[in-house]
C-alpha cells in the first residue's frame, strides 16, 4: 500500500507540472507574443515610431467566453489628428451632420435676408442648379464654415463661391478672373496669390479663400461696415462703389447703402444672386432641394508629401482615394506631379490619411517625418497696405452650369 500511495503521489505532480506548462504558453510568452506582433507589423520598432506618429493606437483584447482562449486580435484606432494633437477625425466616434451643428446654426446667419417679391422668383430658378454646384464643394464645406466662424464672419459669404464658379476650382471668366472664388491675376497677387508652372493658388482652395476672405474683411470696414456694399465692391470693384456713394451723397442722400446709391445693371444682378443662395443655402427645403451629406467633422488633413511620393496617381495607390477626388481637392497642381518649388502638401480625405502618412513614414529615416495639419486661420497673410487701389473683374460671364 506505500508503493501504491508514493506512485499516485509522483503520477498527480506530473499531471500539475504538465498542466502549469500549458497555462504559461497561453498567456504571456514574449516570444510568441512578438512573433505575432510581427506579422502584422506593429512590433518592429521602425513601424512602432510610424504607428505613433500617425496616432495610432492598439489594443489587445481576448475571448474567455469558451473554455479554450480565442486568438488575440489587435484594433487599430485610426483617430487622425494635427500637430497640436487636436482631434481632426475618428472612425469609433458617431458624428452628426454638418448642417445640424454650431457651424450652420441660425445664429450663425447674421444678415437676416429677406428676399423680395422679384428675388424669390430668381432663386426659384437658381434653385435647379444648387445641388450641382454643392456636390462639387461638399468636401469644402466644413473647413468653409469654420473659417467664417473663426472670423466671426456671416454664413452667408458661403454663397459667394456659388455665385462666383458653383464651386467649379478650375474656373474661368472671360474677365481673366480665376478659382471657385474668381480672383483676376492682379488683385489675387496682391493678396498673396502665387503662379507657377507647376502651382497656381488661383485653384486652390484654401489658399484663395484665405485670400477671399481677408478681401471681403476688407471691403466690409472700407465701406462702412455695410456686407450688401462689400458684395457689390467685389464684383465691381472698391473704387467704382466709393464712387457711386459719392454721387449718391452729392445728390442729398444721407441713408447709404445698396439701394440707395447709383449702381450698374450688372453690380444689381450680382448683389441679387447672392442674397438668393444665400436663402437657398440657409432654407434649402423651401425650395424643393437639399445639402449634400455631409458629416460635423474635418473633410481632410494636408499631408506633407516632398521627397516622398511624387505624384497624385502614386498617392491614389497608396490610400485609396480615386484620383479624380485628389484632383479635385487639389485643383491647384498643375499636373500630376507633385514636384513644386514651394512645398504645398496634399489635401487627402481623412479617412484616408493614415494610410498615406504611415506609407511616408516608413520611406523616411526614423525621426524625419513631419506630418502637417489641415490649414487654419491663424496661418493666413495680412491683408496688403496697398490693396485699396484694388479692383476686380466682373465675373457675369462665369459659365455656372
């Protein structure tokens, strides 16, 4: 019976070793852990320096719902974010639209339109062609809004680039004004538009409605804060309405404003169109059309791509994107080459824009990579001293359609 007692003893330990030994393979082994980090490519220290630049973090989840332990499985969080760590997009987060948030709420239309008898009737027929030209600048929109927040500026300036081009980038009148917000060469230039051979800011849009804007900001305090006096001096010119308000107060006009100083056929026209998308854009159901979708969050990020990648068809490969979206979010090249003399980036779709950063990580040395983030008002230029000899062209001749 002690023999028998001492041989159950020694077959029961072996059976504990044996089973300890399991226990520990199924945890936490480092070989095996960093064996399967490899091959998804997240271990290698050069590809971790190029997951955390592009802020994308892991998590390692199991399964303990069976009695034997599932795969770990890794998720990727995909959250893009500019170099001041501000949140541009995340694919987890469940965003609201556009046209329900702060950015397009009626506070932020500050101009109270009313449309006359004559206008509604004009905005009836522009109506036809609002979604169009949407279509076309839905990816602007959210950076468009923001801006004009950021510049405590009226929503409605929103439907200037609808007036001027519907939102067409490579526009062109025969005024030789140029973009979605049809700038002639001479007034773009002057505030800070630049043309190459292989870049024309004229096109792109973040650079001319930077341009834009700060023009309009311009025209608004050269012209007695009036916005209705600013529209018509954009399409006419300063001078020519400085002119007019002259006359007007030589005449015994002392209420000034757009309808009450000598304006051309055409300057009215203009003023009228841009109330009535102002409308169609603010109130869209009351004309039997609507806003593109477009979700309450960045459209894009600029990604610096000099030295790495050299053009739009290379960056179409590498994330995704069709190459006709990169185009049209990036009218300013040229050509498909992205080699230029100033370095412009590439506006990428966000939820696109991981793939293209981690592909340029790894083609640079480790701790090279600078990644940029999608433009902001506070990079803006000032507006230029001499820009009150400024005028512009007509841009009745912009094909709208």
């Amino acid at each position: 019976m002690g023999l028998m007692k001492k041989a159950y003893t020694v077959f029961f330990c072996s059976i504990l070793a044996s089973l300890a030994l399991l226990t520990g393979c199924s945890s936490e082994n480092n070989s095996s852990k960093h064996a399967y980090n490899d091959s998804v490519g997240v271990a290698k220290s050069q590809d971790l320096a190029a997951a955390d630049r592009a802020s994308s973090s892991t998590e390692v989840t199991s399964s303990e719902d069976k009695q034997d332990k599932a795969p770990l499985t890794i998720a990727a969080a995909n959250v893009v974010k500019n170099e001041s760590g501000a949140v541009l997009y995340n694919p987890n987060e469940k965003y609201g639209s556009l046209w329900k948030s702060d950015l397009f709420n009626d506070s932020r239309f500050k101009l109270k339109i009313k449309l006359t008898a004559s206008e509604k009737k004009e905005a009836k027929i522009l109506a036809r062609s609002f979604e169009s030209h949407m279509e076309r600048g839905k990816y602007f929109m959210h950076y468009l809004l923001s801006e004009l927040k950021a510049r405590d500026l009226p929503a409605e300036l929103a439907a200037i680039p609808l007036v001027e081009s519907g939102f067409k980038l490579r526009a062109k009148s025969h005024a030789n004004a140029h973009g979605p917000w049809q700038f002639t060469r001479r007034t773009g230039k002057s505030f800070g538009l630049t043309v190459t051979s292989s870049y024309d800011e004229f096109y792109d849009f973040i650079a001319s409605t930077e341009a834009s804007l700060t023009y309009l900001e311009h025209l608004y305090q050269a012209l007695d804060k009036d916005w209705e006096l600013a529209f018509v001096a954009y399409n006419q010119g300063e001078f020519g309405v400085k002119k007019s308000i002259r006359r007007a107060k030589a005449a015994g006009v002392t209420k000034i404003n757009a309808r009450t100083i000598p304006l051309t056929k055409t300057a009215r026209t203009y003023l009228a169109r841009v109330r009535c998308y102002a409308d169609i854009l603010h109130h869209p159901e009351a004309y039997g059309v609507e806003h593109p979708e477009v979700p309450d969050h960045a459209a894009f990020k600029r990604v610096e791509v000099a030295g790495s990648v050299t053009s739009m068809k290379e960056v179409a490969k590498i994330t995704g994107v069709d190459i006709e979206t990169l185009k049209h979010l990036n009218a300013g090249y040229l050509t498909d080459s992205l080699k230029t003399n100033k370095d412009h980036g590439l506006l990428v779709p966000v939820e696109n824009v991981l793939k293209l950063e981690t592909a340029i990580a790894m083609m640079q040395p480790k701790g090279q990579t600078q990644l940029a983030e999608q433009p902001s008002s506070s990079t803006r230029q000032p507006i230029d001293p001499n820009a009150t000899s400024i005028t512009r062209g007509k841009t009745q001749d912009v094909a709208l359609n």
